[in-house]
C-alpha cells in the first residue's frame, strides 16, 4: 500500500517482512522529549539486523567469514508524526528491490495504530578489505530476491 507520495506504508502482499519492538529511550529526546531526528536511523539499522537474523543470515558471519558488509548508500525518511521519550515503537521492515550489488529494505514505524514515520534505505555489498562494492553473492541475492518482489 502506497501513500500520495508514492511511499510505501506497508509490505505488498506476499512479501515477507520482519518486527522489530523498541522503546524510545531518553538519550534519543531533545529537551521537550521529543526523539531526535537522527535516531530513527540507529532503530533502522536494528531493524534490519533483526531482519537478516530473522531470515537466517547472522550479520556476523557476513562480515567474519565472508568479508563482506553491506554499508548505507542511501536513506530517505518521512516522518509523519513525532516519537516521544518511552513511547513504544515497532519497526516493520522488508526488502522491496534486490540488484546485482545493491539492496533496498523499505520500513514503517508505528506507535499503535499510528504511522510515525517510513523508510527506504539502500544498502550496497562492499568487501570490507577495501571497501570496493562488489555483488552480493547469488545465495544471499537469491534470499533476498525471494522476500522482493523483483
């Protein structure tokens, strides 16, 4: 489902997604505990940490074993409404676009019923050595194609 925008607000039918439960602790408020703007990337990221655990790929073993990362390129937010200092948040994450070396994780945050905010963020596969981005290896691609709808 898409918003006048063209952003999405939640995963297409058929495309697996991941929950992610926070929350909002006082470090990530400002003086009216109001969460700052920067956090909602650090909860993302988690999110899809989660997501990859979830799914069976240990973000560890990634970068461990294979030498591989996969770094933030791109990140697009809409924040809709405000989070607040002890609010409860839950961060649904999917993966909307897989390409030879890049992968784009959409997201929701909602405290309830409420759309706080959404989220495209692209990922690109980079070798950690040298950080050159390179392409995901097909196994990985090929979980992840399963979850888009490419």
């Amino acid at each position: 489902m898409s918003d006048r925008f063209g952003a999405v607000t939640s995963p297409p039918a058929g495309v697996k997604s991941a929950r992610y439960e926070l929350r909002v602790g006082y470090i990530d408020t400002d003086r009216a505990t109001v969460m700052h703007h920067a956090a909602y990337l650090r909860y993302l990221e988690a999110a899809r940490v989660d997501f990859f655990r979830v799914h069976g790929l240990d973000y560890n073993t990634l970068e461990r074993e294979r030498g591989l990362g996969l770094p933030v390129v791109e990140a697009n937010l809409r924040y809709k409404l405000p989070a607040f200092f002890d609010d409860q948040l839950t961060i649904t994450s999917w993966v909307s676009l897989v390409t030879r070396a890049r992968i784009r994780f959409d997201a929701t945050i909602h405290r309830g019923l409420e759309l706080v905010t959404q989220a495209q963020i692209i990922l690109c596969c980079a070798e950690l050595k040298d950080l050159r981005v390179c392409s995901i290896p097909p196994e990985i691609r090929d979980m992840f194609g399963a979850f888009s709808n490419n």
